[in-house]
C-alpha cells in the first residue's frame, strides 16, 4: 500500500431528490476498493452530523442493501438546512481530524459546495491533508459549470409526466389547469412540463419562468387567447416567478389579511400561488372549471419515476469524486459536460470548488420563446434526453365522424 | 345471423381515471366481435355528446391505436359533468333511436349509473328494444355491491407512492407535511396513503378520512404527539374532511374575507384546505418545517403510474359489459366482486341499475382505527393486491453507529 491509510467520509445536503442516494451508493463502493481506505463513514443529517460527530460506518453495508438504498429516493443520510460559516466548517474539520478522515465527499446543491470551499481552505491553512469533493445534486439544475446536475432529470420527467396528466384531463373536461412547478430563480424544471407534448394542441399552452417578468395583464391575456383558441388552457408556472421589480408575484398577491391564515410567506410547501392566479383567471375569463395544482414536495421525492439516465448518472458522479480523490489526489466540484455530437453522452470533470460555489445558473435565452411565455426547439433537444428511455407517449383516437342525421338542437 | 342488426355507442363520464380508456377499449374489441353489430360509434364529451349528435365511428379504428388509447390516461372520448333529467335523457333516446342504437354502454361512477338507469326505463316505457349498460369506473371507490372500482387502484398507486416519498423526505428534513387527497364521501384513496409503509416509523403517521369527525383539537394533539415522539410528522387528510355537524373543515375554516381571493368554495384544485391546516399546525407546534401538499387532478390523470391489476380489470369490465348485453341479452351495472380464499381473484357479474344508481360507499368501519386517526390491517389486506405488483419498496441503510472520539458540544 503506497499511499496513506486514512479514511473516507460522505454526507448528502439541501432538498432530496429520486437519485441522490446513486451518488452516495457510488462513492461507497467505488471507495472501498481503495486499498487506502481504512474505514467509509457517512455523517448523519449533512453538516450537522458533522459537528455533531454523529456518524455511521458504511465500510460492511452489504451490496444488497446498498442497491436497494440506491434505488430510494431521498437522502438515505439525511440531510439539513445549514450553511456553514467559517465557525461552523472550523468545527467540522476539527472532528474530521480527530476521526483522521482524509477524503470528504458532499453531495449536494449550491450551499454545499461552498461549505465544501471553505472547509478545503481551512484544511490547507491548517496543514491538514484533506481531499474535499462536491458531488453535485439539485432538480433545480441551476449549478454552473454543469451541462445539467443530476436529480434534475428524474424531477423532469416526474414534470412532464404530471403535466402530461392534466393535459389529457383538461381535455376530457375543458377548463383552466394551473400546475405549479418548484424553482426559485432557475426555471428548468418548469420549463420540462412540455416534454410530453405530442399533439400540436397539447398543454402546456403557456409557460412562465423566473427568468422573465411576469406581467398579470399579460398572464390573462394569454390565458384568454389559449382558452378562445382551444375551448381549454393548461399553464406551468415556476413558483418563483417575478414582477418587474423582481418581487416574487407570491408576495404582491398575497395581500396583508391573507398573510396571517397562511403563516409566512415560503414559496414552496404552499398551494397560495396556484390559487391566486387561479382566482385571477376566474375573476377574467369565463371558464368552465378554474383549477390549480401545486406539485411541492411530490415532485422531488416520488418513488417509481425515475430516469435511467439520471440515475447512472447519479450513480458516476459518485464514483468519478473518489476517482478524482483517491486516484488523481485532487479536490474540486465534479461537473457533468456534454460531448458534443448527435447522440447523447456525457464525460464527468472536476472544476476548482471556487467556479462553482455560490452561483446560480438560471435558463438560457436561447431556451425561452420571443414572449416570455413558453419554451423553444432547442430546450426540448438540450432536456429529453435527461429524462430518460420509455417516457410515456399519449396516443388519440382516429374515428372518422358519424355524419349528423337527428338534427336535434345542439345544447351549448 | 340469427340477431336483429343495429349499432353499440359507447361514452365516457365524469371525472378520469388512469385506466378508464382500457373499458372503452375492452368494449369496442368486444362488441366488434358480434356479428349482430353493424358499427361501434363512440359519443365525444359523455352524455352531451349523445344529444349533440356528436358520434365518431370506432368501427374501424386499428387495434394498435386502441392499444394506444387504452395505456393512455384520462377519456380517450373526452367527458362532461352534465347530469340527465328525465327530458334530457329523452333526447337522448331520440338521438339513439334515429342512429339505430340497440346496445349502449356508459363507463362512469355514481352519477352515470342513474342516467343509464333513466335511459333504460324510458326506453322500455316507449317500446324501444334498448340493452343499456353501466360499466364502473372512479378512483373514489365509492360504488355500492362493488368490492372496488376501476380507477381505484390506479389511483391508490400513486398517492401510496407519492406518501412513500414525502415520508422518505420528512425524515430528510424533518418537520410537517401535510397531504391532501381526493374524497369528498369516501375516504378510500386517502387510507391508500399507507401501502407503502415499511418501517414502523414511517410515515404517514395520522391518516384522517370524511368518515369519522376532525376534530380541530384532536389533530392539534395528534400531531403534537407524532412530531414529540419521531421529530417528524407526515399527515394523510381527505379533502372532504368534516367537522361534527358534517360540514366540510375547508368551509369551517374558509372564512368570509378569504372568500374572495380564492374564489369559490371548491374541495379540489385549491390548496387551501392544506395551507388552511399547515396554518394551525405553525401555530401550536413548533416545528422547523411545515408544509402541505394538495395532490390534486395529479392522482387521478397521472400517466406512467398504473396498477397492473386496475387495467386487466379495467379492460374486463369493458367486455363482460358487451357480454352481458350481447350474448346474454341483459342491461343493467357491472360490478366486480372478490371470490374467497388466500389468493386475490374477482368475478364480474351484473345487477340490477337501480341498485347501483345514485348510492354511495364508504370506507367500512372495520378499516379505521377505534381513534379515528388511521387505518387498519383488514384495510391493507383489501387494499394492497388493488395497486398491483412491484410496488415500489424503501431500503434503509443498517450501517452501525460509530462511536464518538472528539466530545464536542452538539449543535441542538
């Protein structure tokens, strides 16, 4: 063995999603074959497992229980809301010290991995050998540097295929559907509501993304339109869209008497938005039915529709960080690059945590239309291959029409 | 040909279901069959579509298609809410008659069955030679002589799947989560909620149904003693929840200066009746997290989520309807019943449409628990074989605690 024993640990942080639990089923397996490795802990509740020295030794998990962990979605560690200070982190790396935990892994969005910049920083100031990896993971898929971040893809297709749903249920019974999509500042996910679309008629008829004002006068005019055109109108809207001032409509709508029956005013977690908007359509337009679904939590846990290419995705991330760790002795953010070509492949790389930390990526220009009210060719080519093999498709009937012989008058 | 030629029309009613496109199938490839049918026509939009005169000609449409249609959610013929009286079912019969109609077949719940009803009696009243068949479908299970209805299971599926990750996520990030579920009467897909709890502690932890009273006060308590004893608490509520004079808590709890806002008093496609409850909750317990999901038209349109068994059945009661009408020369409500013994197997049979018609099932007493905050083994046994096989299953890291070395002081 030439190289210094010491050993790994991993912990998961921010929101679950369907594939999270590839990345850390990853990191373990492939961090066992290290001969280096004397031990793999996981730190229970992200950061604050950390601190709170509340670890678990993964090094004898059976492969059985880990591909059934692999195959749960949510944070099989579980996970927190901190973000670290410099306090915090010099906390966590004096327990990582005292553990001799020589390789760290985080799994997580933009917080996690400054909190993993910071603690590399300490570490080096300190004179502490420690390789320190962010595994990315959001289904906001707002990280930099990232072609698209895995768990993204599964929530997508969980998108598509809700808003496939109430498209064909709008169809059978006419009406205004509103589904509200998770996504502050990025609006990806919003934006892959239109994936199923197969028919030329189908929902989605409108999409509003953070990344542009959203107009109310504009929003009924638009729903007017959709609704004269189509008897019907299905609207994916991001939860975090904004006003020209770039006040979340959230907040302008829910006026002062409201804010106290409905507790603070988080976005998510809330069906407020849909209804509100709902409430506007019905004040405006004559519709039959005037409906609003917010997707919350569903969207990012539910089990049973997961992509296949997310999840082997989830589950490489993993493995490159222990790759680029152990093998290459280099800390960093791991990112997913797409090659480019006609088919769909990707290369995973490691970028300085610095790159990476504390930015956001929101939706391309390129990828929203002239309006500001849906999505374009190049989004569907850029997202359809994350979501996944076997994405359920609608199929119509092809009757030919039964010529008229009663005559009778026509209810409206 | 020893039968007197004439036409099937088969239509669809009321709310969608995932598999309700499998009946018309199973009716159309049934009835073209017989060689006493001359054409299969379909009435677009249900009942309405009937006396518009608005029939498309299935005679001849390929059996990929069908194929199509039936894995495709929600009413492949679209469908209405219009609810016949006696002169509007009399138009109707005119239009049928002029058609030649001889068989008819309305796949729906509750409502649909009356209409075939009515129809049925104001055929033989005037002399028309009419077999009219209700066929069962509707995700609330709320059909009278029917062990379950097709929809159900489907339906089912999803909200025990979607329960299985939000609990997976409450114990991510701990705190409240709220769901809501379809069910203004029957309570039957909210206690679906727990088919996929497999660790005693999970989640969902209170299950509330339109059967028994809700108590304000007692859920307070309840999910007071929940969150005390996991630090987590995941609910299941039915949208129809009442209080004890039997009028909706939506509408207890809506007051008059929130009217507005949110329009009218709807049970579903709104939030509200979570966020109303979300409310109460932040403001007796202290929790980090409170947050409610209402699953909406998703649980009822979702595609990609079937029960294996819903379909076959699905389809089966689609063509024991043809059946009955054609070979046996009968007219009145398909209902499937369960044989006795260990393994799962059901039988269709026929009854009467007055016996079906405008009655509703509840959730038997024996399937709430004696504090009316749960469900109970006899449910699970009815309900599991409903959503089919490979339901999804959570897996759970049995890695050891590693003990404490460094003695810091905890975060709290």
């Amino acid at each position: 063995m030439n190289c210094p024993a010491g050993k790994v640990l991993v912990a998961q942080g921010g929101g679950p999603t369907a594939v999270i639990n590839q990345s850390l089923v990853g990191v373990i397996l492939a961090a066992r074959k290290e001969p280096c490795v004397a031990a793999v802990y996981g730190a229970l509740g992200g950061v604050r497992g950390i601190v709170n020295e509340d670890f678990v030794d993964l090094t004898g998990e059976t492969l059985e229980d880990l591909e059934g962990v692999g195959a749960t979605t949510s944070s099989a560690l579980y996970s927190t809301r901190d973000k670290p200070d410099a306090a915090y982190c010099a906390r966590m790396l004096a327990v990582m010290r005292r553990h001799d935990i020589r390789w760290f892994f985080y799994i997580g969005g933009n917080d996690s991995s400054d909190t993993v910049r910071i603690l590399d920083e300490q570490a080096r100031a300190g004179g502490y050998d420690l390789r320190a990896v962010h595994i990315p993971k959001t289904i906001d898929n707002d990280l930099v540097l990232n072609d698209h971040c895995p768990g993204f893809g599964s929530a997508a297709r969980f998108v598509a295929q809700a808003f496939m749903g109430l498209n064909l249920d709008s169809h059978a019974l006419p009406g205004v559907l509103i589904g509200t999509v998770m996504g502050r500042h990025a609006g990806f996910l919003t934006a892959a509501s239109i994936l199923a679309r197969k028919y030329p008629d189908e929902g989605p008829h409108l999409v509003y993304l953070p990344e542009r004002t959203f107009s109310l006068d504009g929003f009924v005019a638009d729903v007017q339109r959709v609704h004269r055109e189509h008897g019907r109108c299905v609207v994916a809207v991001a939860e975090g869209i904004r006003d020209e001032t770039g006040a979340p409509i959230l907040t302008r709508l829910n006026t002062t008497q409201e804010r106290d029956a409905h507790g603070n005013r988080q976005l998510s977690g809330t069906g407020l938005l849909g209804d509100l908007l709902a409430g506007i359509i019905r004040k405006n337009i004559k519709a039959q039915r005037v409906r609003a679904d917010t997707f919350g939590y569903l969207q990012r846990s539910f089990t049973g529709v997961v992509s296949d290419i997310d999840s082997r995705e989830a589950r490489a991330v993993g493995e490159a960080a222990v790759r680029f760790a152990l093998r290459e002795d280099r800390g960093g953010s791991v990112v997913i690059q797409r090659l480019p070509g006609a088919d769909y492949a990707v290369r995973y790389d490691l970028v300085e945590l610095a790159a990476v930390a504390g930015k956001t990526k929101t939706v391309p220009d390129a990828f929203i239309n002239a309006e500001g009210n849906g999505v374009t060719e190049a989004f569907t080519r850029y997202c359809r291959p994350l979501v996944g093999a076997n994405l359920p498709e609608p199929f119509r009937l092809r009757a030919p029409r039964v010529p008229k012989l009663h005559k009778a008058a026509n209810l409206a």
